[in-house]
C-alpha cells in the first residue's frame, strides 16, 4: 500500500508541476498580450492625431481657396463677354509661319 501512496503522491506532484507550469506560460502569455494592446492604442493614439493634423491641414487649404475664390471674383469680372484683350485663334497672331514653308 505504500508503494501505491507514493505513486499516486508522484503523480499529484507531476500534475502540480505541470499545473505551475501551466499558469507560469498563461501569465506569460498575458502579458505579452497586455504589452501588445497598449502598443496597438499607443499607434491608435498617434494615428488619430496625425489624421486630426491632416483634417486641420485639409480644412486650413479649404479656407485658403475660399478666400482665393472670392478674390477673384472681386478683382476680375468673369461675367463680361466683351473682353477686348482676348484674341482669337483667327488672328495673324496664332499663326504658325513655319507650318505654311512645309
């Protein structure tokens, strides 16, 4: 009966080691997840910042062609059809001479 003790107190002790071992690599594991999901908010972090800069940057250029917009539109008269500067293509000045020495 002693030997059978001692089998079964081995076998408990083999199980417990195992068992240690067990929630040993589980801990492990655990943290390397925990260090994994701060370094994945970290990059989150970063990212919405830097997609906020570029919202800025987008909203900032939107602005500035608003107001370039407007600009224009009080300095030069687009509505005019009889501007006397414009030269059409029909004028001795678009010509080509060369196409004509061919």
């Amino acid at each position: 009966m002693s030997k059978e003790f001692d089998d079964v107190i081995k076998k408990i002790n083999q199980s417990d080691k195992l068992f240690f071992r067990d929630i040993t690599n589980l801990e492990k594991d655990h943290e390397k997840i925990l260090k994994e999901v701060n370094d994945i908010k970290k990059q989150v972090k970063d990212m919405s910042a830097k997609v906020d800069m570029m919202l800025e940057i987008l909203n900032n250029f939107t602005i500035m062609l608003a107001e370039d917009d407007e600009d224009l539109e009080e300095n030069y008269d687009f509505d005019n059809d009889s501007d006397e500067s414009w030269a059409s293509k029909e004028d001795d000045f678009w010509e080509d001479d060369t196409d004509e020495q061919l």
